[in-house]
C-alpha cells in the first residue's frame, strides 16, 4: 500500500524574488502580522529562516487549518542553542493568520549563519510535485543501498507521504491546545545531511511542531 506525498522540488531563486510562494531559505515574505522577527531564546540572536509552507487555501499544498502559512525559524547561531529539540527556545514554528505580503522579511543582521557554505543563504522556490511512499521500502531500514535509493528519489525532502526516521523512532506528539494528536505535516534533509527536520501539525491548526534528529 502506498501513501501519498508531495515531493518538495526546489529552484534556486534571484534575490530580488519576492512573490508570495513556498520558499526554502534566503527570507521569507513579510508577514501580516505586526510581529517582531523572532529572537532565539537561549542566545537572544535573531533566529534564521528555514522554510516558509502556504496553507492549502492559499495556494499551498499544506493543511494548516486556518492558517495562511507556516513560517519556520530556527537558531543557526554559534553556540549550543538545542534548535533541533522538541519545544526547544531555539526554534519557532510560526503559524500566520493574516496573508502573505509580496516582500521579503530582512533579517535583523542581514541573514548569514555561521555554517560553512550553508545554503540557506540562497533562496529556494518549492514546486511540488505528487508521488508516493511506499512504507516497506523506508522501513527497511537494514538494507543501505535500498535507503539509498529511496534518498536518491528524495522520499525525504516532502509534505505528507510516510516520515523516514533518523537514529530515533519518532515519537507522538499532542497538541498542547485540543490535546488531539498531530499529524506528520514533513520533512526535510537539512544541507549538510546532517539532519532531519521534522514538522508536525495539528489537524485543527492550533499549532505546528518542529525538531530535527541526526540523519
Ligand atoms: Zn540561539
Ligand atoms: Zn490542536
């Protein structure tokens, strides 16, 4: 049995790209809201852009309730701010209520990390595209080449479809607002293959849960 997904397919972008669409590093688009860029809550530096996911109703592929997007930031500042942890201060997985603008958001700082060659100083504009996974061939979790394959077709890299897991099973997660379980939203591999980030929503769109477990 097969389970569908939305393969995220990534195009480079220009710089001065501001259109309203589903973006993977570079900036996000000016949110609506009259909201701060947010700041990590260990180092107080302002976090980075990861990815910014539109909501089906506006012309987005993920189910975010009412939500108009997803905008997700993480802390890629030096020093030890645990982004990758479940509920850390390190992260902020912001859902937005209000439309997008057709502008890009600065960050305070400029938006340079310090990973080396990090490409999410580059902008990237996601297409999706449909596919399946097929559950067995992720779960087989012994046979490398066959992973490897599974990598190579980018299983990982998508919205919905079946979670590859990293050195650890993922765990449920419950929405702190209807305490109703959420469901698997994505996922992505990060640059340096290092991580996998992980995104999980609440069918009602109360909230949306980030962390990221080694690849
Ligand atoms: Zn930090
Ligand atoms: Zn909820």
């Amino acid at each position: 049995m097969s389970v569908p997904h939305w393969k995220m397919v990534l195009a480079k972008l220009p710089k001065t790209d501001s259109k309203v669409r589903d973006r993977l590093g570079g900036e996000p688009n000016q949110w609506g809201e009259d909201e701060p860029w947010p700041l990590c809550g260990h180092c107080e530096e302002p976090l980075h852009f990861i990815v910014q996911l539109r909501g089906e109703g506006c012309g987005g592929k993920a189910k975010l309730g009412k939500a108009t997007c997803l905008q997700l930031f993480a802390c890629h500042n030096e020093g030890d701010c645990e982004f990758y942890e479940l509920g850390s201060k390190g992260n902020y997985a912001a859902l937005r209520s209000k439309p997008l603008k057709a502008q890009l958001a600065k960050r305070p700082g400029g938006n340079k990390s310090s990973v080396a060659n990090d490409p999410l100083r580059f902008a990237y504009g996601i297409t999706f595209k449909a596919g399946a996974d097929d559950p067995e061939a992720i779960e087989d979790y012994d046979n490398e080449a066959r992973q490897q394959k599974a990598h190579k077709n980018g299983f990982i890299d998508k919205l919905y479809g079946v979670p590859v897991a990293g050195n650890e099973p993922e765990e449920d997660l419950e929405c702190t607002k209807c305490k109703e379980p959420m469901s698997f939203l994505g996922q992505l591999l990060s640059a340096d293959d290092w991580f996998i980030y992980y995104l999980h929503a609440c069918n009602k769109g109360h909230q949306v849960s980030f962390h990221a477990q080694r690849a």
